[in-house]
C-alpha cells in the first residue's frame, strides 16, 4: 500500500515566477503613475517658462531633474501596488492555494520579495540622498540664471515682455538671427513720468561682469511726460540708449531640501535634522510595505482581483501623512531627535507582524494554550 506525498515546488522556480509577476507589474504600475505626474507637472513647467521664471530651453532638463524627484516617492508606492495586484490576482485564480497545498506559506513568499525590495530600497535610497537634492538645487540654479538673463533673448515677436528693474515693457515685430529688435515698442516709468519709446531697431549691450546692460534704440522717437497731463516731451534721436542694472541674487544659505546628505548630518538645527530624516524614510518606507503587502493582500478567491486596492492606499496614505507630522513635529522640535520617524516605521512593522500571526492561526493557539476550553467556558 502506498502513500501518496504532497507535490513540493522548487523554491527557485518559485522565486522567478514571482518576480517576473512583481516586477512586470511594477514596472507598469510606475510608468502609468509617472506619466499622470509627469503631464501635470509639464503644464505647470510651461508656465513657469512662458513667464522667465525658467530659461525656455531648459524644460527638457527640468523635466528630468522633476521626474527624479517624482521617482523618490513614486518607487514605494508603486512597489506596495504591485505586491498587492500581483498576489490578489494569484489569489483571484486559486494560483495561492495551490502553492499553500505544496507547503507555500507567507514565510515563503518573503524571499523574492525582498530580495526586489532591497534592490529598489538601494536606488530610492540613492535617489533620496544623493539625487534628489542635487535635483533640487540645480532647479534652483536654473531658475536664478533665468531672472538674471531675462531681456531681450526671451523677446518672442508678437509679445510682451517685462525686464529690468524698472517695470519696462517691450515689444517687437520681428527679431532677427543677430538679436536685433525691429519696429519697437518700449513703455516705462521714470519717477511719476512714463516714457514712451518707439525705434525702427533696437539691440543690447552687455556688460564684461553680467550685471549691466543696456538697451540701444536706433532711428526713433521718445514721449515722456505725466499722466493726465496735455503737455508731453517728444524728441526724435538717430540713437538712444537705456541703461539697467540686472538684480543680484543675495542667497543667505541653501534650504534644508537644497543642502547635500553629508552637511544635514553635520547640522544641529531641528529643520535640517527632520529634512535627514525625512530622505531616510523612502527606502524604509518601501521595505516596511513590502512586508505589509503580503497579509494585506490576502484575499478569497471568489473575491475581484482589485478588492484590496481601498485598503492598500489607505494604508499608504496613512503612512505618509504621519511621516509628514512627524516630520514637522521633528522641526519644531517636539519630540526628541533620536526618536526621528523611525517610530512610525515600527507602528507598521508591528502591525504587518500582528496581520501574520492572526493570518497564520497563532492567536487561536496561544489562546488554546492560555484560555483552556473549560476556562473559556
């Protein structure tokens, strides 16, 4: 008489099916998450370009240096997310009871898990730490060399434009490859008086230094007087010239997300102790989900593959916004610095641990053991 012996799966062949399902769904799961950012973020970068806040051909730059930033938060998220798809859908098909049947538990499915998650902590780690601060700062840089530099290179024909110190506004009908302006339109305010300017050509001169310039009209004529007032200068000139001054930026210090990992760890302030800790938190963050996703995720067969999915942001959404409390409580300095936000890491690892104990039957045992059924009764 022979007995039959429960099918073992290789533990291999395991780990490769489920990384190829975790790692196919996060991919795609990140890029549909980084297209939405991304498109919305676009508008906003025009914006900031149609208005020389940013130099016109630096969106593309500013575009990757946002989209690594993006990357930081997006990556745990979107980590958390496919755990949770991939398992409900191993679920939803009777896929997990099958490897339950084979001797496949929980326990198991932690290692292909984490060996991913460790990998992607180490790059959301690198991007917290090193990148995305440097990102910040150059997006900085951009947008100093941008309001240095506005005049008469951000000249479109057809539009307006405001630079200078003065609150002059220009326009032109044409420009042409060497920079000159033609048939120009100038209006400023010198004092209580406005000027008005019109040129055939205009052109600027630059000074060695950057900070001067100054604005040459060719073949033109100049209004000037009050508002109000009949009474009006009008001089025609073969050349005139404009001069301004382009404002210095006087930077005291860099803020807390501009300055590098290594000089926050050298820092005793509150603000740039809660600004380490906080780039600390996304490679932890990822982690400490990843060992949520796999209880949460457990779902009936019977049950619609997405049925998790409420839960699932609840949880992540819970998680950030109590990082981000304690992260202004850090700042405030309501709570010690040794404390950091690493209490908010181990809440959720307690609860993960909790949710695999109560899944795995440990509180029926351990209240068998305490409570005998005479006692219970």
């Amino acid at each position: 008489m022979s007995v039959a012996k429960t099918p073992r799966v290789r533990p291999s062949l395991l780990n490769r099916y489920l990384l190829r399902e975790v790692g196919q769904t996060w991919a795609a799961v990140t890029v549909v998450l980084l297209l939405i950012l991304t498109t919305n973020q676009f508008a906003a970068v025009l914006g900031d370009a149609a208005a020389s806040e940013i130099p016109r051909d630096a969106i593309v730059r500013v575009m990757g240096l946002t989209i690594v930033q993006y990357l930081t938060i997006l990556v745990p998220l979107s980590f958390f997310l496919a755990i949770m798809l991939s398992l409900a859908r191993l679920y939803h098909d009777s896929e997990m009871s099958a490897m339950m049947a084979c001797g496949i538990g929980p326990v198991q499915l932690y290692r292909p898990l984490l060996m991913l998650g460790l990998l992607l902590a180490s790059g959301v780690a690198w991007l917290s730490l090193m990148a995305s601060p440097a990102a910040v700062r150059e997006v900085q840089a951009l947008a100093e060399m941008a309001r240095r530099d506005t005049g008469l290179g951000l000249l479109e024909p057809g539009r307006f434009i405001s630079f200078g110190d003065s609150g002059t506004v220009m326009y032109a009908e044409s420009l042409t490859g060497d920079q000159h302006l033609h048939k120009v339109f100038v209006q400023r305010r010198v004092g209580g008086k406005v000027e008005v300017i019109l040129a055939d050509e205009a052109w600027q001169v630059v000074a060695d230094d950057g900070n001067y310039r100054e604005v040459i009209f060719a073949r033109g004529r100049r209004y000037e007087g009050q508002p109000g007032e009949a009474r009006f200068r009008i001089m025609d000139f073969a050349e005139h010239g404009i001069p301004f001054v382009i404002p210095v930026a006087r930077r005291s210090a860099l803020k807390a997300d501009e300055r590098a990992t290594s000089a926050l760890l050298d820092s005793s302030d509150p603000v740039d102790r809660a600004e380490l800790h906080r780039r600390l938190a996304p490679p932890l963050t990822l982690l400490v989900l990843t060992v949520i996703a796999v209880p949460l995720a457990k779902t009936e067969p019977r049950r619609g593959r997405f049925s998790g999915l409420a839960a699932a942001i609840l949880v992540y959404v819970t998680y950030a916004n109590l990082l981000a409390a304690g992260q202004v409580w850090l700042e405030q300095d309501h709570v010690p610095d040794f404390s950091g936000l690493w209490w908010v890491h181990g809440v959720f690892l307690v609860v993960a641990v909790l949710m695999l104990l109560a899944q795995g039957g440990k509180f029926r045992k351990w209240q068998r053991r305490w409570f005998p059924a005479g006692e219970r009764a």
